[in-house]
C-alpha cells in the first residue's frame, strides 16, 4: 500500500493519521518506534511480537503479494532438502 499522508499539527510539533488497516496489518499499538534511515524512515511496532514461521506463511498467504513470496520461500526449502511434513498445515 502506498499513501501520501497530510502532516497536522499537535502542539508544538507535527505528525500524521495512520490508516486504520496499517494499524491492523503491523500490529501496531500505543508505542511506535520510529528509525531513521538512508532513504527515509520506518514505523515499527514498539512491541515485536515474533510470529512463528507458520504464522508468518499464513500472514503472507491473505496478501496478493505474499503468497507468491510464499510459493518461492517453499520452493526454496523443498530443495534444502526439507520433506513435506515440515510443511503441514501450512496454507498452499
């Protein structure tokens, strides 16, 4: 998703709106980290929370973008030499 988002002002200093469906998708709650970067910043979550990796797959799988990334994370592991039951219950 991409957005251009308007800059307020909140007292003495700036800040932005963040759509209601980023806040779901990053799981982001009262704390916000921010990091500066070469080319910009990022927004993360203050509070990681870790998913495992089947988590992760399923996660990735509701997302146009992400089940293909999926498809070739499991392409990618079955010539690792990992066996199916590694996957079970993964979404396919």
């Amino acid at each position: 998703m991409s957005a251009t988002l308007k800059l307020v002002p909140i007292g003495n200093s700036k800040g932005i709106r963040i759509p209601a469906e980023i806040i779901r998708r990053y799981h982001l709650g009262e704390l916000i980290r921010l990091e500066e970067m070469a080319d910009g910043i990022m927004l993360k979550s203050a509070s990681v929370q870790k998913l495992s990796f089947a988590e992760a797959a399923e996660e990735m799988a509701k997302e146009k973008e992400g089940a293909s990334e999926f498809l070739l994370w499991e392409e990618s592991f079955a010539s690792d030499g990992l066996n199916d039951e590694e996957f079970e219950g993964w979404p396919r």
